[in-house]
C-alpha cells in the first residue's frame, strides 16, 4: 500500500478520485439521512400537534353538548334532552384522559391541557347538579345556579384555554412547516451538489482512462512496430545461426572424416612397428646363442618399445573414440525428427530390463514408476534415458544397494522426468561442467570419455526441453528432465 500511494500512477489516481467520489456519496447519503430524520421528526411534531387541537375542540363539542342537553331539560322538563346530556357526560372523560395524553411531553402544553381538564370536569359537575336538581322537582333552584353565570365562567374560561392552545400550536406550526421546507431544500442542495460532484469526478476519471488507453494504444502500436523490426532481426539471425550450425556440423563431419585418415594410417604403422620389435627380438635370440648382445638392445627391444606401442595403441584408440563420438553428435543433429506418442512407462521399462545383467551384478535394483506420455522423437528420447540409467548403474556407490527410481508428473504446459539414484553424487561445482565435451566429475576409475552427458543435453535441447542436475556427494543424483508436452518441429532447436 505504501508503495501504491508514493507510485504516481494512473490507477493512484483514479483510486483517489474514486474514494473521493465515495466520500461525497456518503456525505450526501448522510446529510440526507439527517435531514429525512429531521422532517420526521417534525412531521411527528405537527402531527401530535393537530390531533392536540383536534381533541381540544372535541372535548368543547361535548360540553356544549352536554350543556344544551341540561338547558333544554331545565326550560322543557322533557328528558329527550337528557339523552343527549348523558352521552356527552360518558365521552368527555375518555376524551379528558386522550387530551392529557397528547400533552404529556409537552412542557408548555402539558399545565394548559390539565387546567383544561379541571375548567371540564368543574363545568360538567356544574351541569351534573343542575340536572339532579331539576329531577327531582326543584327547578327553581336549578335555575338560580344557571343564573349566577357560574357556568358561563367555566365555559369562557375553557374558550379562552383553547385558543390559546391553537395559538400556540399554530405558531408551532409554522415554525415546523418552515423547518421543514428549509431541510427540504437543504436536503435537495446537498444530494444536488454532491451528484453534480461526482459527475465531474466521473468525468474527470473517464477522461484520465481515456488518455491512459490512448496512451497504451501508442506503446501498443510502438511495440507492434519494434516487434516487427525485431521479428525480421530475429528470422536473419536464427537464419545466420542455421547456417553456422549446419556448416559447423560439416566442419566437424569433415574434420572428424580427415583425422582418421591419418589415424588409421598411425595405427597400422603402429602394427608394423610390433612386428618389427618382433622379428628384432626373434634376431636378438638367435645372436644371443652365438654371441653377447647390448642389455640396453635388449632392454629397448623388449621393454621400452612394447610399451611405447601400448601407449601409441591407447592414445589412438581413445582418438577414435573421440571421432567417432564427434561424428555421433553430427549426424544426430542432422538427423530429422518425428514426432509420435511415445509410451514412456513401457519404454522405460525396456531400458531397465536391457541391463538387467549390470544391475544384477551390481546387486542394484531399477524402479519405474508411471510415467506421463510423451509426444516426441522415439530415438532420441531412447537414447536420452538410455544414457541416463548407463550412467545412474556405472556410478552406484558399491558400499550400499543400489537403488535408481524413475518417476515424472504432468503440470498441463511441460512433462517433467526424473531420475534418481543413491550412487556417489556430483560436487556442487561440477553441476554444469559434467554437461560439457569431455568433462567429467570425482574419481576417474570408470570407463568414459566424457561424452553421455553433452550428447544427452544437445538432444533434450532439440527436443524443446532442457535438462538439470540436483545432487550432493555422498547421497546421489537427480537428473530433472522437462519436455513439452507435444513436440512442434519447427520450434525443435538443431544443436
């Protein structure tokens, strides 16, 4: 992350102005919801607020009620009336007890709404005594209570109450309505603003990506341009250094060619030169019997030229050798190739039990596990694995059982071989050496000329693959083979 942000890179940007962006949207959304929160609150405010006055006139309806219901009674003596003073009676405290509800958290509508329930309840017990009165035949004393206006006192004052309250309640009102619609066009200047902000981020980012992409179509097209220089340089070098394999692969031919010429001449001189110390030392015995012969004739004859001759007869033979292996890798890197499904189990297998004599005398054993198929040139993979289990058998510690595994895995785009022994091991700084001409690793008390392992990486290496070593002295070898999983001729190198 701390890379990211000290990098000056596109995507730094864009992501800054995306958060950014994000940022805003949340500001917004919060703003919004503070505001949607507000007007609710002040929608419940106003709403509690007209019920209050709603339930203020309702209660005055009912003592009106009730009051026209006692005077009619008072003036006619008919009970119709009462009916109508008696339901008025029965509501107004159920509408008393809702009235002091909806004032109760109202410390400035609260003391009003209980002085309204005590002028109610004293004019409904005025209304009440007057109506008990007149029943049970006193009607002029009902009268006289009605005349001392003691009623009409407790009804103004009730009038008086309740519009106060609705003053208070409008005014309140007004003052919700105007919060309101100032949240209300806050609310709208807000998301407003902040969808008008991240459209000019969007802008802003749709433009740095467009220049970003035209940018990335010039590097493209300059790419495609070098690409197409470079394929040419590619195709005239690959074609030079074809040409240089191939001419390099005839000069060895040749050269290999014109060195045995002499040397099959130095070897039948050298056949001559031991029938001559022969027939010398056939002489040398029939003088003997006659006569004393030179010890030091004797000793050059007998001795020093035999053994000049060994040498002479060994340094040619292992001169053949050498030519002959040159030649190999010649013709092997001329030679085509063709490609077929190879099974690499059975054929494996086949190698092992060719040289099940060795292993026997050695008392080694050859474990092939099951191998992945292969798609490659059956002769040169032979001899690839062939070399490989040769060498596994000739450098097999003999102070412990031998014991050579080859196994291999298939990971979709290359097929990987392994072959792995218990012999002596390679030292570390021989890894790579042991893969060149004529080099060869630790003690030298086996037969070699140090030529398997090159001829087998310039076959790998044809083949598209690549060959390693992992070993340690002492504990043995593994010999790590990768090849792609079908050969394709025209990407096969000539080495």
């Amino acid at each position: 992350m701390g890379q990211f942000l000290r990098t000056p890179t596109l995507g730094r940007r864009v992501a800054g102005l995306l958060t950014l962006a994000i940022v805003l949207l949340l500001a917004t959304n919060i703003a919004t919801l503070v505001m949607i929160n507000r007007t609710a609150r002040f929608n419940d405010e106003v709403d509690v607020a007209q019920q209050l006055r709603r339930q203020t006139r309702t209660v005055l309806i009912h003592l009106v009620d009730a009051e026209t219901g006692q005077r009619g009674f008072l003036l006619t003596g008919n009970p119709d009336y009462l009916l109508v003073h008696g339901d008025a009676s029965r509501e107004l405290p159920h509408e008393l007890d809702e009235l002091t509800r909806l004032a109760r958290n109202d410390p400035d509508l609260a003391p009003r709404a209980a002085h309204l329930r005590e002028l109610a309840e004293s004019k409904l017990a005025e209304l009440d005594r007057t109506v008990a009165l007149a029943r049970t035949g006193r009607v002029g004393p009902a009268l006289s209570i009605v005349r001392s206006n003691e009623g009409k006192a407790a009804m103004d004052a009730f009038r008086d109450e309740a519009d106060t309250i609705d003053d208070i309640t409008e005014t309140r009102l007004q003052l919700r309505r105007r919060q309101s619609e100032r949240s209300s066009s806050v609310t709208v200047g807000a998301n407003a603003v902040g969808g008008i902000l991240i459209l000019v981020l969007a802008g802003v980012s749709g433009w740095m990506l467009r220049r970003y992409v035209l940018e990335i179509q010039e590097a493209r097209d300059a790419i495609a341009r070098m690409n197409a220089g470079l394929e040419g340089q590619v195709r005239e070098r690959t074609a030079d250094l074809t040409r240089a394999n191939e001419e390099i692969q005839r000069f060895a031919y040749i050269v290999s060619h014109d060195l045995r010429a002499p040397l099959v001449n130095v070897m039948g001189y050298t056949s001559e030169l031991e029938q001559a110390g022969r027939v010398v030392d056939k002489a040398i015995i029939e003088a003997e019997s006659k006569r004393k012969v030179d010890p030091d004739v004797v000793m050059a004859v007998r001795e020093d030229m035999p053994e000049a001759i060994g040498f002479i007869r060994a340094s040619t033979e292992k001169m053949d050798r050498l030519i002959n292996a040159i030649l190999k890798l010649s013709r092997e890197g001329r030679r085509s190739l063709v490609p077929e499904l190879l099974d690499m189990s059975g054929m494996v297998q086949g190698i092992a039990d060719s040289i099940r004599h060795q292993t026997g005398e050695a008392g080694a054993e050859i474990v092939v596990e099951p191998l992945p198929r292969l798609t490659s040139d059956r002769l040169s993979v032979e001899q690839i694995f062939g070399n490989l289990i040769d060498n596994a058998v000739k450098y097999l510690d003999h102070d412990r059982p031998g014991r050579i595994v080859v196994s291999g895995e298939d990971d979709g785009a290359w097929l990987t071989y392994r072959i792995e022994d218990n012999g002596r091991g390679i030292a570390p700084r021989d890894h790579e050496r042991i893969f060149e001409l004529f080099r060869r690793s630790g003690r030298q008390d086996r037969k070699g000329e140090g030529l398997g392992l090159a001829f087998v990486r310039n076959s790998v290496r044809r083949l598209g693959g690549d060959i390693t070593v992992e070993s340690e002295l002492g504990k043995g070898s593994t010999f790590i083979l990768k090849f792609p999983t079908r050969l394709i001729l025209a990407e096969a190198g000539d080495y």
